[in-house]
C-alpha cells in the first residue's frame, strides 16, 4: 500500500519536470563537449568529495573481516557510547521537539514585541561554532564557573557527566524543528485556525485538530534532521564530555578516542554505525519530502473537477 | 438575532480601520457592506464576530452586550474568504467539526451527526462529495461546503468576508442566486462583505456602503443607487459623467457652457464651485436641428468619438469641451440608437435628463492627501 503511494507520487514528480529537464530549448542547450565537461567535473567532485569517502568508511570498517568488525561494537565502552548517544537524543530531540513547536507557534501565528530577537536568538546556535557552544557550558556549570561552588557544594555533576552532553546537545539543536516550521506555518496563515475557533474548537482542540495535521510532514523533517544533528554532534560535546571513556562519551567521541590510539579497524566501526544512520536518516528525509511534496501537488486547485 | 454596533472604533497603527461606526442589523435581514478595499468592511465583519477586539464601542446581539463574549460564544457563522476549509479532512469531516468539538455533553451522537451533516450537504447540493478532500473541489464547491460548514453549529448569525471574491464570473453569478434563495428559506440574519455593487445590490435587502472607515449611506439597493447620499456612493455605484463648474442664477457653469439645473436643485445649499454627476443613461444625445432650435437649449455640443455595442445597450464615447482627456459617456439602448444612427465623428448635442449637485471639495482631494 505504501510502496503503490510512494511509486505513483514519484511518477507524477518526474512528470512534472520533464518538461524542464528535457525539453530544453536549442538556444538554452550547451555544446555536447561543454555538456560533457560540465557534467564530468560535476560528477568527478562529487565522486571524490562524498561518495569515496563514504565507501572508504565502510571498506575499512570491514578491512579485518566480520568478525572484528562486530566485535568492536560489542565491546563494553562502544556500548555505553551508543547507549549515551541514544540517550541524549532521546532527551534532547523531544524537547526540541515542544520547544520548536510552540516557538514556531507563536512567531507565525502572533504579533509580539521582540518577536525579531526571539527569531535571532534561536538562530543563534546555528552561527556559534560548536565548541564555543561547549565552552559556553563549562564557564557557567564548570568547575570555576558561576554555579560552579554552588554545584559541588550540593554535589551536582553537569560538566563531565551526561546533563552536560545533553544541555550541549540541545544547544546545538535548538534551531532545527522552529527553523523548518516557521516558514511553513507563516505561509498556512491563521485561516483555518480562527475558522475552528469560530466553530467552538478550544484552544487545545485546534492545535491537536488543525495545526498539527496542517504541519505534521514539515515537523517529521525537523526531527529527522533534529536527531541526525543531536546523535552527530561533536564539537560542542568533545568540550563537556571529559572523554572518560564507558562513562561520557558519545559515539563520535568514541571514534575519535579509537583513532587517536591507532585502533584503525574499530574506530571505522564505529564510524560506521554514524555513517549508516545518516544514510537511513536520508532516506527518511526523502519519503518525507515525497510526502510533502505530494501534499502539496494535491493542494494545486483543480477547478476543472466541478460537474 | 439582531445585531447593532454602537460607536465601533479599531485602529492598526496609524491606520484608522473604522471610525465611529454605529450600525443596526435587523433579524433576518442580509445586508451587505459595500466599498472598496480598505474601508473597513472586513474589519467590521471581523469585530461582530469576535474575531478581531474593538479599540472603543460596543456590539449587541439581541440588546445585550455581547463586546466582552469570546468567539466561542457568540454562536456565529464565518464564511471565510478563502474557504480555509480544514485541507486534511475530507468535505464530511469539515462539516462534522463544529459539533465534533463541542463539549462532551452537549456533543451529539454519531449517528446525530451522520445525520446533520448529510442533511446540510444535501441543502448545499454537494453531498455526493462528502469524500472527497478540499483539494479536490473547485473554488465553488469549496464555497459551499464553507457555508455548510458554518451552518452545522446552527449559527444565529451568518457572517460572510467576501464569499464570491475568489471565483470566476459566471460560478459567481449562479452562487449569488442562491445564496439568496438559502437566505430566503433559512432567514438568519445575515451580513456579506463585498466590494463588488453588483453583488451587493443584488443580493441584498440592505446596502451599507462604506469609505475609510465611515459609513457613507445605508438603503436598499434602490435607494443607493438611486439616491445616492455623496459623492464617494455616486461614483462607487455604477458609472457617472462628472462635469466641474460654478452654480450660476441658471444653473451650472462648464467652460462657456450652462447646464441648466430645476429650481429644486438650485435651491439646495451648494454654491460656488460644484461638480455635477450624471449617470450615462440620463444622458440624451440629440441632433442640431434648425428647425427646432429650442431643443437645444442648456446642451452641449460635441462630437461621438466612439461607439461601443456592449450587449444590448449602446455605449458612446462624446467629446468632452470641459476636459479632452474624459470623454462623456451616454448610454443608449439599440432601440434609441437605432433611431438615432450615429456615426463616429458626428457633432451632436448632449443634454442632462437627471443630474445631482455637489459641492466641490473635500472628496478628491481628502483621497490624495490621505
């Protein structure tokens, strides 16, 4: 059922381009060795810049055989490392998750005081480099910084422990899911909310009844990238981690350590695993934005239907 | 239910959307808000419903205050003008959401809403599309679940923003008829927003045309375009020849030319300066005939520049001595223009059956300077 949905939205997509991408006229058309030239070099880029160093991580993840290649991602420490990873997603993508929509809610939908600065600020992580964003961290929770005494004092760990990770990684990730909602919901306008409200809808009924279905396929787009990003992460976490090992570290923490003590083998292992989630999470992102992208095409008004 | 607005007042900004407006809407009646875009017609629809929060004034429905009730509780209808039908549900599910979101115990059964729902598609003629999603309904159809939509709450009141704005013009012609059929078998109190007279003066019971933010006249479709209270109301409803000149003892001065002007119109309080309306249609064209020179008498001549046959009535184009850039227009019927076979070029001599005085001032230029 699925598959019959995804094949027949695909076809009517390249329908849709044909016209663009063959049709092009004779004074729009390239002489053939221009062409050539320019679609080799294209592909030639493309070919040593993302796909050999994608195949280079699985071929030496595998160089030494199966064997040592699971081995590596059942030894003690990368399994506290996946489970670390998952478990700051698992925080920090929900949250981001309210966070982003209630954010996008009301940059849309109202008019406010400060509503630029609000916009700035969660653009905010997108311009500081990660590192600082770690080092942000360690100077209010760190060991000499503002809450510092007031921390050991109750004996609160944050930096070098996992709330660390967590706060560094919802840092970075604050902006996805608003980022990817704002211009959506702006461009749906307020419609068909003040049409529920006028129909009695409560404010809680609106959301469930008409907002969110209205943006459900652009809000599963932010949390794929949201998680991507949050399991990902590694500047920001390399500063407040600690790096002890089995203990905080993140899987791309760990391949650092791994590779840095010449465990080639096992670093790209675990690499790897980061690798194939990114490929799965592309592949999500495409049924999804085949998805939207079907809605979209059906919102095209058809007012030859009539009669 | 009837609805009155008591000095109603909303500014955005610099902006004055409605000034002072004070309005009374009569149960069961549909009346229009007529003027152009800005006046304030919309923001007005959207203050009566709640939808938007006065800066001054109340609105009454049944003699009661209702200024302070939520949306919610005003228990209207909005047809929006853009439909903003729910685009994930389908034409029964949109119908259905007004009593699905009621209060548990108010809410009806599902069968009580099956029921309703195919009742209101049927009186919209759409029920065959009860599966169908928005996406996939024409502008017209998307109009009419709308206004199902609406009605399942059992709205006291009926508010339309526009209804037939986005439509082609012949769906909306159609859609007009029966609109005012619905509104003559339900007879809820109704109020459309339009910019377009047509519409106005033919659907509605009531006119209200509005400027800037006031109301320039309230009446029925007779009396606006008739009588028409001002300028601004003179020239939004149809078409008029408007000539500039000075009130003389005898009538109107333009350039070395009198319009002669009854004695009733001469005595009304303008003075001075004046401008002259005249519709096309009271508009007479006449030939220099020697033998009958008194005919002539208060014309002015001038030459067709143009004829247009525009259906059944004549459209002809006349030179204008006051000023060559506008040319004066009259309408003919084929009858008189039959009669009178003119020909392009021809000097002729145009006289006034019917014209209304006003004083030149304020409205061009307020326009200008606002």
């Amino acid at each position: 059922m699925a598959g019959s949905t995804t094949m027949a939205t695909t076809s009517t997509l390249s329908l849709h381009q044909a016209p663009g991408a063959k049709g092009g006229s004779s004074a729009t058309t390239e002489p053939a060795f221009v062409c050539w030239l320019l679609i080799g070099s294209a592909l030639a880029f493309l070919t040593l810049f993302l796909f050999v160093p994608l195949v280079a991580v699985f071929v030496e993840a595998l160089r030494k055989g199966f064997g040592p290649f699971f081995a590596a991602l059942v030894e003690p420490d990368a399994v506290s490392a996946i489970k670390l990873t998952l478990i700051t997603a698992a925080i920090a993508v929900p949250l981001n998750l309210v966070f982003g929509v209630s954010a996008a809610w009301a940059i849309a939908k109202f008019q406010f005081r400060g509503k630029q600065f609000l916009i700035t600020l969660i653009d905010l992580p997108f311009s500081v480099s990660p590192v600082i964003a770690g080092l942000i961290y360690v100077l209010i929770f760190g060991a000499n910084g503002w809450f510092g005494t007031y921390l050991q004092d109750n004996d609160i760990k944050i930096i070098f422990a996992v709330p660390g990770i967590v706060l560094a990684t919802i840092f970075v990730t604050f902006p996805f899911v608003a980022r990817e909602l704002i211009p959506l919901m702006e461009a749906q306008g307020s419609e068909e909310e003040e049409a529920a409200r006028v129909l009695g809808a409560n404010g809680f009924q609106i959301f469930w009844k008409v907002t969110l279905p209205n943006i459900k396929w652009g809000l599963i787009y932010g949390v794929i990238l949201c998680n991507a990003r949050a399991m990902g992460e590694f500047g920001a976490v390399s500063v407040v981690s600690g790096h002890i090992r089995g203990l905080t570290n993140t899987l791309p923490l760990h391949v650092e350590i791994l590779y840095n003590e010449y465990n080639f083998s096992a670093a790209f292992a675990t690499a790897s695993l980061l690798a194939l989630l990114a490929l799965v999470t592309l592949g999500l992102k495409s049924i999804v934005e085949w998805r939207s992208a079907k809605l979209i095409d059906a919102d095209a008004p058809t007012e030859n239907i009539q009669k | 239910m009837s609805i009155s607005v008591h000095n109603i007042g909303k500014r955005f900004g610099a902006f004055t959307a409605l000034d002072n407006i004070s309005l009374d809407f009569p149960q069961g009646e549909l009346v229009a808000l007529l003027g152009p875009s800005g006046c304030g017609k919309t923001t007005l629809l959207r203050v009566i419903a709640g939808l938007e929060r006065p800066d001054e004034g109340k609105v009454l429905f049944d003699g009661e205050d209702a200024s302070r009730r939520d949306v919610r509780q005003r228990q209207v209808g909005f047809v929006f003008q853009h439909y903003a039908l729910f685009r994930h549900m389908t034409v029964f599910e949109n119908v259905a959401f007004g009593l699905r979101v009621k209060k548990r115990h108010e809410r009806p059964s599902n069968a009580e809403i099956e029921r309703k729902v195919h009742e209101l598609l049927n009186l919209v003629q759409l029920d065959w599309l009860a599966d169908r999603y928005p996406s996939q309904l024409s502008g017209g159809q998307r109009q009419r679940i709308a206004l199902a939509r609406a009605l399942a709450v059992e709205p006291k009141v009926l508010l339309l923003d526009e209804p037939f704005g986005a439509l082609d013009a012949k769906v909306r012609k159609e859609l007009r008829r029966w609109l005012r059929r619905l509104h003559d078998e339900l007879h809820i109190t109704s109020i459309f927003v339009t910019h377009d007279q047509e519409e106005a003066l033919e659907v509605a019971d009531r006119v209200v045309v509005m400027n800037k933010g006031h109301i320039e006249q309230i009446g029925t479709p007779n009396e606006v375009y008739s009588k028409p209270a001002t300028q601004f109301v003179y020239g939004f409803l149809g078409s008029a020849n408007i000539f500039h000149g000075r009130i003389q003892e005898d009538g109107l001065a333009i350039g070395d030319h009198t319009l002669p002007l009854d004695a009733h119109t001469l005595e009304s309080e303008v003075d001075g300066d004046a401008v002259a309306y005249a519709r096309p249609h009271d508009l007479e064209i006449i030939r220099h005939d020697p033998a009958n020179p008194d005919q002539e008498e208060g014309g002015i001549p001038s030459k067709v520049q143009r004829i247009l046959a525009i259906g059944t009535l004549i459209r002809v184009e006349l030179e204008n001595p006051a000023n060559p850039l506008v040319p004066i227009e009259a309408e003919l019927t084929r009858g008189q223009f039959d009669e009178l076979k003119l020909e392009e070029g021809e000097s002729v001599i145009v006289r006034t059956k019917n014209v209304r005085i006003f004083p030149k001032i304020d409205y061009l230029a307020n326009r200008v300077s606002v």
